[in-house]
C-alpha cells in the first residue's frame, strides 16, 4: 500500500501532524503501537492532572470552613479515584480516534520499523510511503542506582496504573513530574519525601519560584531535601533510600518509591540495524524542518533532538514539519514556549527569566505584581503568589514572565503572545484586564514595568 505519508507513534506530536497532513490532501496513516493520545493522554499529562483535580477538591472541603462551610467525615477512595481518571482518558482516547476516522486517516495498530526511506514495516506487513515522521515520545529514565529493580519502586506509569493506599512515598526527582505527584499523594493522605540532586526544586525554573515552592511544600508537611544523592535502595521492613547530603548518609523508609528523574527519547527497535540514522545527545538528529539525516524520514516531540519535552511543543513541530515537507511557510515560532507545572498554587513560564538575563548580562526591566493584593486570589483564600514580567531594556519588548499564582497555566499564553508578537510595554499596557479575575494581576505586573502599578504601594 502506498502513502504520502506514514506517521508512526499517535500521542499529541504524531496525531496532530496526521491530521494537519490530511488537511492538506496528502494521504496519510498512522500507527500506534498502544493507544492514541500516547504517554501524555495515557500516562501523564492528563492522568495526573485528573488526580491532581481530586487531590485540590480534597483540599478545598478540608479548608471549607473558611467559606462558612463545615464538612465532616471527609472520605477518600481511591478506586473511585482512578475510575474518574480512566473515564476522563478513555473519552479523550475516543476522541482522537474519531478525529483521526473523521480526517479519512488509516489507523494501524501494530510495531513499525522503518526498512529504509518511503519503506516502513508494520508487524508482517510491508508498506510503502513518500514521507516517513517518527514521533515515538520517550519513557522514563531510570538511573543506574543498586536496588533500583525492587517491588515498590515505581515510574509514573506504574504509579498511574492501578490504586494504592500508601502511607509512605519517598520521589526521588524534584523536577515537574516529581513535584506534581509530591502534591497529589499528599493531599490524599501520604507522607511524602522528595530527594533532589540540585540546589533547589524545579532547577530549570525561576529562582524565586523554586525557593518560594519549596516552602510551599514544606508548610503542607512534605520532607524536602536538596544536594542530596540516592545511593542505594533496600528493603527490611520497609522500602528504603539512602542518600547523601552535606556529607551525611541519611535514610528515609516509604510503602513505595516514585522513580521521577527525567525521560529519554524512545526510539529503540524503530530503525533497521542496517539503517544509519544521526544520533544527537541520545536523541535522532533533527534540521531546521525536523527532516533527519535520511531524506525523507521525519523526527518529532521528545524523539527528536530539538527542544525541550512537552506536549504542546510536539504538536507544534508536527504541523511545522508537515508543513516544511509541502513546502508551506511553518506556522508556529518554536523559540517561545511556555512551560507549566500543576502546582498549588500553578506555575508557568515563558521566554527569558531574570536570572537568565543577569548571566547573559542583559539589561532588563522587571515588573512584578503581588497577587496578594488581586481580589479573586483573596475569595479563593490564596495568599501566597505573583506574576513576574520582564522587558528588555531598550526595545521595551516583553521578553520572558513567570507566574506563581492560581491559573498561572492558563494565563501564561497572553504573555506568550507578547514575545511572539514583539510587542513593547506601551503596547501591553494599553490591553483592558476585566475586574475581578485573575488575570488583572497581568496588567498591574505591565503597569509596574513603569514603576506605575495602580495598585502596588510605591517603593520608598
């Protein structure tokens, strides 16, 4: 059978650069060796983010009091839990499915290796394509620590799977994945223990933002331990870490260990052995146009050697790449992409951070606004968060933001819009915020650029 193209791997890179394909007339299949909507719909994003959701609602009827509401005999189940999770999967799984049935492209289900250019073999069967793209994703790294393979030491996958009752969870991992979990297994009722080999919590972050959820999660009863290194893991009674931090071996005891270190691009059986494709930082080599170093064979997401692993950015390069290979200028700018964790309260960041700019000795401007003071944050009983936008000195263009606060993850795109759109801070601060939301915390961090914050006591 021949194609146009071959798209193998369906999670959010690979079904969406299908459907972009087939928008544009080319004949187009798609094959997945799983499920569609790949790790994020499957076993990440959304999966977490739904337990995340329950975990905030027990939070929210544990503070009920503070609204005039009282509420007793608080229970958790955690099977309930996990059917809600799978439900909220399962329809999005249908959807995918019927978007890609909707868009006249073929679904196959089966393990695809790619024999050589415009040649692709899916389980026994041979077919033939003008364009191949890989998009494959990446699963979980697992580092090489003695007793690492022991019952009860877990990835996200694992942990995602089936209900548990833990009483005790010992992360070792501090960036986004381990945080979030952290969150989650805490309000549900775990003793929760984060080990991280850096100096703060989310070290690809802001500063302040690292130290001030740090505190967070310690006010919330979580063990926190930075410049820490797990050396070994054993069980006795319990499963047990030990680690090393300023110069002491410590041990910490849990029912379960969250292995949250990172991920690496999964591409292995992909290729032929005969086939010689560039390899780059354990990743396939990518240009420009996401064409690797064999014409003709396309690599995308976290397969890919460009970029940074996030859904959204898979699903940008997708179209991109689809684009590049009918030669049709691309539609998204891959230099701006905003990053969010599913915190309490969120964070997000976009472009440039102050930190950054000082390393880089840029000169900048920074407008910060203390949302404390922002009306909505008062109802929902939040205290504690801030909106953080930088400009570049002499153009006056918006070049990064950081956002700690709720809906962070759903206000960071105006700031992404800004950097996209080169705009300057006379061009933002024109922008009417409607009161009261959220979001007028946004317009009070532009007005600050200018030191003329409406509602920010003037600096003496």
């Amino acid at each position: 059978m021949k194609y146009d193209l071959i798209v193998v791997g369906a999670g959010p890179g690979g079904y969406v650069a299908a459907i972009k394909a087939a928008q544009l007339g080319m004949k187009v299949a798609l094959v997945e060796n799983d499920r569609v909507g790949g790790t994020c719909l499957n076993k990440g994003c959304i999966p977490t983010k739904t337990l995340l959701h329950s975990a905030e609602t027990v939070r929210e009827i544990k503070n009920a009091s503070e609204n005039g509401i009282k509420v007793s005999n608080l229970q958790i189940n955690m099977e309930e839990l996990y059917a809600k999770k799978n439900k909220v999967v399962d329809n999005l799984v249908q959807g995918i499915e019927g978007l890609v049935k909707a868009n006249k492209i073929e679904l196959i289900f089966g393990k695809a290796q790619v024999i050589k250019a415009g040649v692709i073999k899916i389980d026994e069967t041979t077919y033939e394509t003008k364009k191949i793209m890989i998009a494959t994703g990446s699963t979980p790294t697992i580092p090489p620590i003695p007793g690492i393979d022991l019952p009860g030491v877990l990835t996200s996958n694992e942990l995602l799977t089936e209900p548990n009752d833990y009483k005790k969870m010992t992360i070792i991992g501090g960036g986004v994945i381990g945080v979030e979990f952290a969150m989650i297994f805490n309000e549900l009722g775990c003793e929760v223990t984060i080990i991280e080999t850096a100096a703060t919590l989310l070290p690809n972050f802001d500063n302040e933002i690292s130290k001030k959820l740090a505190l967070v999660l310690k006010k919330q009863g979580i063990k926190v331990v930075t410049k820490a290194v797990v050396t070994t893991i054993f069980r006795d009674q319990y499963l047990t870490c030990t680690y090393t931090t300023k110069g002491k071996e410590n041990t910490v005891e849990a029912d379960a260990i969250l292995i949250a270190t990172g991920r690496k691009s999964n591409f292995e059986g992909v290729f032929a052995p005969e086939l010689n494709v560039k390899i780059e930082n354990q990743s396939i080599w990518v240009d420009d146009y996401f064409e690797t170093s064999i014409k003709g064979i396309y690599a995308i997401g976290d397969v890919a050697s460009r970029g940074i692993q996030l859904a959204h950015l898979a699903s940008a390069q997708g179209v991109n790449a689809v684009l590049a290979m009918n030669q049709l200028p691309v539609e998204y700018d891959l230099n701006v992409v905003p990053s969010c964790v599913y915190t309490t309260p969120e964070i997000a960041s976009v472009g440039i951070t102050e930190t950054r700019a000082k390393d880089q000795n840029s000169s900048v401007i920074v407008g910060k606004y203390n949302m404390a003071g922002n009306g909505k944050t008062m109802i929902a009983g939040a205290s504690l968060g801030f909106i953080k936008v930088i400009a570049d000195a002499q153009s006056k263009k918006i070049i990064g933001a950081q956002l700690m606060c709720d809906r962070a993850t759903d206000m960071i795109s105006e700031f992404t819009t800004a950097i996209v759109n080169g705009l300057t801070i006379n061009e933002v601060t024109a922008i009417i915020h409607p009161h009261p939301t959220y979001n007028e915390g946004i317009g009070e961090a532009y007005e600050n650029l200018q030191g003329l914050g409406i509602h920010t006591i003037p600096k003496k």
